[in-house]
C-alpha cells in the first residue's frame, strides 16, 4: 500500500502547514527597531511583536530585558502566500540541514528586499530575516491544549523527510545537500 492509499483512507495522517514565524533581530533597541517591525508589518500583513534579550551582552551593548526583535506569527492563507514569496526569495532551494525531526524547517533572507512584492524604501533601510515553517498533523492540539494535555505518539510525528516532500509538493521547492 502507498503512502498517498494511506493517506487518502486516514485524515488524520495529512500534512498541513501550521504556522509560519518570521523574525527580524535587529541587536538593539529604539528607531532602528521600529523601523524593522514598520518592514515585518508591510510584508507580512501582521502586527509584529517585540522580543526581549535574555542575557546582557556587554560586546555588543545588548542589556537583558531590551527590545531587541521583532516576530510576527502567520496562520492559515496569509501564512501559505507569505512563505510562498520568502522561498522565491531564495531561489525554492532549502539545505537539508534546515529540516529537524518535528516538522519544522527554518531558512534565512538575506535581505527583505529578494522578497517579491516588497519595495525598498530609503528612510527604513535593508533587513534579513529568518523564517520558520511548522508542519503538522491534525491533531497536534493535544500537546499544546491546556485541559487534558497529553504527548503525540512518535508514529504521528512528522519527521524531516516527510516535512521536505510536503513542500516540494505543495510549494515546488528543491532539498539540496541530501
């Protein structure tokens, strides 16, 4: 039996995007920090949220508790053309490496600019970015629920194989480096 057989017979065995995060860390807090979540807003179509240093870094000026990021967490249609233009950004070419064993896959944009649509503009500047793409099975609520939580078993897991033929599948990407 295949595994499109199975997957027809069993609902619950679909892969499906889940949610797409995308962060910008800018390293310092104040007008440059504001212009990188103006940036995340235009793109994304969301309302980014400002992320905290953990440690202070004396290197770098960095001092815990300071706004140093920006992260906006996309879900449903928004979430699917968002990451359909970040992987034109870089060519629909993910390193293998970029796949860990729970369905998740995370690349970088250089600059906000590769991404189609987005425009430059001179008073906000250039940002990078990193994206990560979740997938998941239904049913994956129940680790994270609240009442009743309760662990996924390890055959209902996506692993990073599976995670790399969902998306050369659903978005035409290529794995290099396999």
């Amino acid at each position: 039996m295949t595994a499109v057989a199975t997957q027809k017979e069993n609902p619950m065995r679909v892969l499906r995007l889940e949610k797409v995060i995308v962060n910008m860390a800018v390293g310092k807090s104040g007008d440059r920090l504001q212009k990188s979540a103006d940036v995340l807003k235009e793109l994304t179509g969301g309302t980014p949220a400002l992320r905290k240093s953990r440690d202070t870094i004396r290197e770098f000026g960095i001092r815990e508790g300071e706004n140093i990021a920006t992260i906006v967490t996309l879900r449903g249609a928004p979430a699917r053309d968002f990451l359909q233009r970040a992987l034109e950004a870089i060519g629909k070419k993910i390193k293998a490496s970029s796949f860990d064993n729970f369905g998740n896959v995370s690349f970088g944009v250089k600059e906000h600019i590769d991404i189609p649509g987005a425009r430059y503009e001179p008073e906000l500047g250039i940002f990078g970015m990193a994206v990560t793409a979740v997938i998941a099975r239904p049913g994956y609520r129940v680790a994270r629920r609240r009442r009743e939580r309760a662990k996924i078993p390890r055959n209902h897991r996506v692993r990073g194989e599976e995670a790399s033929e969902f998306l050369k599948k659903e978005f035409g990407t290529q794995v290099v480096g396999t």
